[in-house]
C-alpha cells in the first residue's frame, strides 16, 4: 500500500509538471490546424476563467514579488488568446454564412446578447474598449513598468551594498543577507521583465485590431464571391461574428492589462490591495468633508436631491462610524498562551554569531541608522583590518542591547562568553591622558578601557581645552572600537578553527596545489594544522604568509615531528621577519629586553627539572621574572615603545606562557627567530645588576596611535 501511494503521488506530480508542455503544444494546433467549434468554445471560457484568475492573484498580493511569474503568465495567456482567435477567424471564415452559431455558442453571445444584435453597436463597443486597453491602461501600466526597471536596476548596486553593509556589521546573518540577495536580484529580474511583457499586451491589442478587419472584408468577400450572398448579408452575418470574436478576446485582454497595471502601480505593504486601500480609506476626517460637500449640492435647485442627499447621507455614516473607537480599544485583548515551558529548542541555547557587542540601553544611538551608527561603521572597518592584518576573516559582529546591563554598560563576548566590559558616555569624549596632561581637566575620572591609561570623560564643548593641555580625545564610539579591536587581535585564536583553516587550504590550493597536496591528510591532519595556526595567534603572529607557514610545517612534519608546540616553534623559526616587522619598521633596529645569564641559568635548570609539567617555571622564580620585567619595562611603557622579550629556543614557549596573562603586548621571541641581518638594540637587561639602556630610540607610538587610527 505505501508503495502504491508513493507511486500515484508521483504520477500526480509528473502529471502537474506536464501540463505546461501540453498547453503549450495546445496552442501550435490552435495556431495550424482547424478545429470544431465547441473546442473553440471551451477554448474562450477558458481564456476568460484564466483571465479572472489572474486578475483575483494579482489584486491579492501583497507586493509585486509574491506573483514574480506574472511577466510568463501574461505571454502564455497572451499566446493562447491569439491562438484562439487565429482558430475562430479560420472557422468565421470558411463558416459565416450558415448562421450565427457557426463558429460556436460563445461567439454567437457576445455578437448578439452584448451588442444586442446591431454590428454598428458592436463596432463602437470595440472600439471604445479598445481605445480603454491600449490607450489607457495598456499605455500607463507600460510607462509604470518601464520606470520601475530603470529605476530598480539603478538602486540594484546600493542595495547590494546595504546588504553587505549589514551583514559585515553583524545585524543580519548569512542566511538573511542571501535571501535578501536573492529578493533583489529577482526584483530587478521582475520589473525588467514586466517591461517587455507590457509590450505583449499593447502587440495583442492591435492585433485585435487587425484580425477585426481582416474577419470583417475577408468575410464580405468570401460571401458574396464564394457563397452567393449579397454584400448586405454578407456584411450582417461576418461582421456579426467577426465582432463577437473580437469581444471575446478583448474581454480577456483587458482582465490582464488591468492585472498587470495593478502589479506594477503596487507598493510593498503587509496587506493586499484590498486591506491596503481600506485602512488608508479609514480616515473619519476624510470622509467629513465628503458629506458636508455632498449634502451643500443636494440643497441647490435643480439637482437631483433624491439621488445626491442619500449619497450625503452614507457618506456621513462612514464618518461617523470610523470617527468611533474600534471595539478592541476598548475590550482588552486575550493573553496570548504561554509557549510550553518545557520544549527547549536548540535556538534557546545556541548563538550563530561568534563575536558579540552587548549594550546598554543608553548606548543604542551608536547603533541607530537614523543617527548614522557610527559604531556599526567602525565595527565593519576594524573587521576588515583585521582581517587583513591578521590573514583570516574575522567572523561577524553580532551587536544587540541587553536590558540586564546598566545603561552606559558593554560588554563583548567571543562565543557567549564575555571578555570584556566597561561603561562608555555616548553623547561625552574620552580625554586621554598621554603623560602630557596637568590634571585640572574636569569631567568623570576613569581608567581608558583598552590600556587602562588615566582619561577623563568630558562635554564635547570642552574639547578643545583638552587638546591645548595636552590630552588625545575620542569619541564613544571610538573607545568601544578600538577596544574592541584590542580584544579581537588578543582572541584571534578563539576565532579560527578548522573551518578557517580549511578555506586557508582551499585558497593557498589554488597557486600552491603541490604544497597543500603535501601538507594534508599527511603527514599532518587539519586538526594539527588548525592547532598550530591557533598557536601563532595566540601569541599574535599573523597568517598573512600562509604559504611560508605551509613549507615551514611541510619541513617540519618531514623530520618526524607531529607535536604542535614542537611544529609551532620551527615556524616561528622561518617567518621571524614577520613578526618582528610587526613591532617595529624594516629600517629601525628591534628594541629587545634580555635575561642575565644567571638567571638563564636558573631558568634552564628549572625547565630541566620540571620538563613536562603544565607550569615548568618554579612559582618563586616564575614571581622574580614578573617582578624585574615589570620594573624594567615601566619605563619603555611610559614612552609608549614596543620592545620583545629575547631569550634562548627553550625557554621561548613557557616564558610566553608566563607573560601573557600579565603582559598580553609583550612578544617573547627566541634567538633563533631574529634574522641576521635586522640589527638588535638592547634596551633593557633584567634579572642581574645591569640597569635599563638609556639609548633614545624613539619607538612608534602604540595607544595614542592605534585611537587615531580608529
């Protein structure tokens, strides 16, 4: 039985599918070979029931798009009228003069019950609907239609545009952005579309025309030279039936030119036409008028106050009854039933999107496109740098307000879970004090969210005063920006997985095949290399040479090596002109803080020992390096240069370990990761008596310099 219902399932399916086809070769017989005249009756019937359908679809959209097959619909009931009336006028001709039923009982009607029986009536009555099609509605729905397309094809490329604004922004999904793709494409694919297809219903409109004309003298000379009839009866019976024929089609014809300019004059609205029309025809106030104007003409001597005053009256009827509260007003509405609170869907827990700003209330103009969102456009800018520094695509910025944070409250989240927050004041500036400052600014003393330097939030009229004394000011948008982008470079890891990796391969694939095919499955799976890829930007070395890390790896991996850390510190070996190039330029030499060599020595015999532990330094020499690098570099901090840890190959990885949760910024490089040729200045040496190098190498600026880059 199953089996039985899927296969007459298919035949119904296959049946469906195959209607189109057959209708269309129905239409070839119409157009070549003669057919009876009750076919050519069910063929009329059929056309105005087509017709009516098309008109009732069309009034009853709620946009152009939701009847997108209306330009197709319009050619093949276009076809199938001109095919009829190709067929009708064979039959007219060859047999007009047996009668009016001759070329069938449809025919026959229209020439006699809507004419009533005169062909001088019935010529005027065509000619009157002709000149409503093709000069009226005809005429207006082509000049819409073509308007439309030129105008939707000039906005297609803003649109594409706003599109991807949104989505590198993060307030729509992938998902959306392409549906939306799709709904634009198919937009400008309608509206050029209906442009050509308006020019079918003008071709058909004349073609009524001609095909009148040729049934009208072809039938006056067939009859008098062929069937003896005179040229009064000859004229009486074709015209007659040519007229009929012509009625027929036209009544068809102006269905479908109505339908098409109902489409094409639509705006976009969540209701048909019909709910469109009434709910802007519900004004009390407009209707006032109406009877008030209505009733002055009803008074006046000489109308016809019989007919004006009850017309006055049911305007103001309307009036009153719109001018009246609607029942749900003043009835309370029904709760809604509470969803089940025992169904959990997986929309409950998951979040789509990686990277996250949540905000306070008070911060939702900095995202409000009314008012510019200036964050959103800093959010797809720091996206996009990112993404070029750091050699991957940073994921996209989910932004949304969060009623549970305070007011001028934010926080930033990587996969649900919150890295940052802080408090920002979106109609104040941040004043940044650099060292330069005096300290007598006034405003709200706070600590700058991304290098907890001393600022001081301040009325933008003041502003001015605080660049003469000395301070760097940004905007609140700029504060959470470049935060933001602090965190983003410090996090990358958390944002590459295999996924990322493998468009890194399928990307390299394309000019490197042979490496790619030599680097995976073997000897190394995705998952090492997406492991070791996570390595380098935990510590911020960026992928951009993606190729080199390949060969490095490759080289690596063809050693026997398969342990990540192991694979992970070859590559930094290969690409140390990379990451020094990211601390200072190609001409400047690399300031570098060193150990003592006691207490290298010290470190060495602590690795030694504790080799494979999760923590190989001891606590209590692990606090002396802290303690010395913090001293040190106090000083490098407050000149705002960048400086490297520079240590031996073994003791690279767990000191790097040690640093980042107390020094994120501060690279530890191994000797074997600085290329011969980059000289070295040594700045600083802790962990014995030397004191810090006083050589005045002005390093570039990094806080103050990163904000006025955002």
């Amino acid at each position: 039985m199953p089996t039985t219902g899927f296969s007459l399932k298919n035949m119904a399916t296959g049946l469906t599918g195959a209607l189109l086809p057959f209708a269309t070769l129905l239409l070839v017989v119409f157009l070549v070979l003669p057919v009876p005249a009750f076919v050519l009756d069910i063929g009329f019937i059929t056309n105005i029931m087509i017709s009516l359908a098309v008109l009732m679809v069309a009034l009853n959209a709620t946009k152009p798009l939701d009847f997108s097959s209306f330009p197709t619909v319009l050619l093949f009931a276009t076809l199938l009228r001109l095919g009829l009336n190709v067929a009708s006028t064979r039959v007219v001709l060859v047999s007009g003069h047996e009668g009016g039923d001759a070329a069938g009982k449809v025919i026959e009607a229209f020439g006699s019950f809507l004419i009533g029986g005169d062909y001088i009536v019935g010529l005027f009555v065509f000619a009157i609907l002709m000149i409503i099609n093709l000069v009226v509605i005809t005429k207006g729905a082509g000049r819409v239609s073509e308007v439309s397309a030129r105008f939707t094809l000039d906005a297609l490329p803003g649109k594409q545009m706003a599109i991807d604004a949104d989505l590198n922004a993060g307030l729509i999904l992938p998902e959306e952005a392409k549906q939306r793709r799709a709904d634009v494409a198919t937009e400008a694919d309608f509206y050029g579309s209906m442009d050509g297809a308006s020019k079918f219903v003008k071709g058909d409109a004349v073609a009524g025309v001609l095909i009148l004309a040729i049934n009208i003298i072809g039938g006056i000379i067939l009859g008098t030279v062929t069937h003896g009839l005179s040229i009064t009866e000859a004229a009486s019976a074709y015209t007659m039936l040519a007229i009929g024929d012509a009625l027929v089609a036209q009544v068809p014809a102006l269905l479908l030119s109505i339908a098409a300019a109902a489409i094409v004059t639509r705006v976009s609205s969540p209701m048909n036409l019909h709910g469109q029309i009434m709910s802007q025809f519900s004004l009390s106030r407009a209707w006032i008028p109406v009877a008030a104007i209505l009733g002055i003409l009803g008074v006046l001597p000489g109308m016809p106050s019989m007919i004006i005053l009850p017309a006055a009256a049911i305007a103001g009827f309307f009036a009153w009854q719109l001018s009246r509260p609607k029942p749900e007003e003043d009835t309370p509405e029904e709760p809604e039933q509470p969803a089940n609170s025992n169904i959990i869907h997986w929309e409950d827990v998951s979040n789509q999107a990686m990277l996250g700003i949540e905000v306070g209330y008070a911060l939702t103009p900095l995202v409000d496109e009314r008012k510019d969102a200036p964050l959103i456009k800093r959010v797809t800018g720091i996206r996009k740098q990112i993404s070029q520094e750091l050699g991957f695509v940073i994921p996209l910025v989910r932004i949304k307000d969060d009623m549970n944070l305070e007011p001028n409250g934010y926080r930033i989240t990587i996969g649900g879970a919150v890295i940052a927050e802080d408090q920002i004041w979106p109609e104040d500036m941040l004043a940044l004090d650099s060292g330069e400052g005096d300290g007598t600014l006034e405003g709200r003393v706070c600590k700058d969210p991304t290098f907890g330097m001393d600022a001081v939030w301040i009325a933008p009229d003041k502003r001015a005063d605080a660049i003469v004394q000395g301070y760097t000011v940004v905007d609140a948008s700029t504060v959470m920006a470049t935060h933001l982008n602090h965190m983003v470079r410090l996090n990358a890891s958390q944002l590459f997985g295999m996924d990322e990796t493998r468009k890194l391969l399928d990307t390299l694939k394309d000019t490197a095949p042979e490496l790619v095919d030599g680097l995976t499955p073997q000897p190394l799976s995705l998952f090492a290399i997406s492991a070791v890829c996570c390595e380098l930007l935990k510590e911020g070395v960026p992928l951009r040479d993606f190729r080199r890390i390949c060969s490095a790896m490759v080289e690596a991996a063809n050693d026997g090596t398969t342990d990540v850390t192991t694979i992970t510190e070859r590559v930094r070996a290969r690409i140390g002109s990379i990451i020094i190039q990211s601390l200072v330029p190609v001409s400047m030499p690399l300031p570098v803080v060193t150990l003592d060599g006691e207490l290298e020595t010290l470190l060495a015999q602590s690795l030694k020992v504790s080799a494979d532990a999760a923590y190989p330094i001891e606590p209590g020499l692990a606090q002396r390096i802290l303690t010395a690098l913090e001293d040190a570099s106090r000083p490098l901090m407050l000149e705002q240069r960048n400086y490297a840890l520079v240590t031996s190959p073994a003791a690279r990885k767990p000191l790097a370990n040690l640093l980042r949760p107390r020094f994120p910024d501060t690279p530890v490089l191994s000797f074997r990761e600085l290329p011969d040729d980059k000289p070295v200045e040594v700045i600083a040496t802790i962990g014995g008596n030397q004191q810090p190098a006083t050589a005045a190498l002005s390093g570039p600026e990094t806080a103050k310099h990163e904000f006025k880059q955002l």
